[in-house]
C-alpha cells in the first residue's frame, strides 16, 4: 500500500506541475528514478479512480482530469488507506 501511494503521490506531482498535458509513463518513471511497469499499474487505478484520463498513441499519455486538478495528498491517502482501515474503532464501526 504504502509503495502505491508513494508513487502516486510522485504521478500527481508530476503531472500537476506540466500543467494539463499528457505525459508518458516513461518519462515521469525516468524524472523519479521508477520502475516504469509498476507506475502505469498506479496510473491506472488513479485513471479508474477519476483523478487521471489517457491518451494513446504519439502525444499520449496521461494527465490530470480537468475537474479534479485539486488532488490533495488527504484525498490519496484516504484512497490507498481509508481512515477505517487505520483506526480499530472505526474499522469495528464499518461492520
């Protein structure tokens, strides 16, 4: 879990700060030293999550989906380890 956020956390990063647009997995795995196979399985479970959209093909990629360009580092966290799941009186509660 905490390898998947971490590498999110470097996806969102990263394609915030190239302002809207798609970037390929491989150039964001090369920028952070990554494994590349692993960050596109992250890219997708955010791209299925709503926070990312694709392209593919030459000047594909992904980037962030315009509506939720506001990805905070609570809203991953909550995504990769909802509160219930660290909280034993909360998980109790979820039954």
């Amino acid at each position: 879990m905490k390898r998947r956020f971490d590498y999110a956390l470097a996806i969102v990063g990263h394609l915030k700060a190239e302002g809207g647009d798609f970037v390929p997995i491989v150039g964001i795995a090369r920028t952070h030293h990554l494994p590349a196979a692993y960050l596109e399985k992250v890219a997708q479970e955010l791209k299925r999550a709503g926070w990312l959209e694709a392209r593919k093909g030459p000047g594909g990629g992904y980037r962030v989906r315009g509506d939720r360009a506001d990805i905070s580092v609570e809203a991953l966290i909550n995504f990769y380890n909802p509160i219930y799941e660290l909280c034993p009186l909360l998980r109790a509660t979820k039954r």
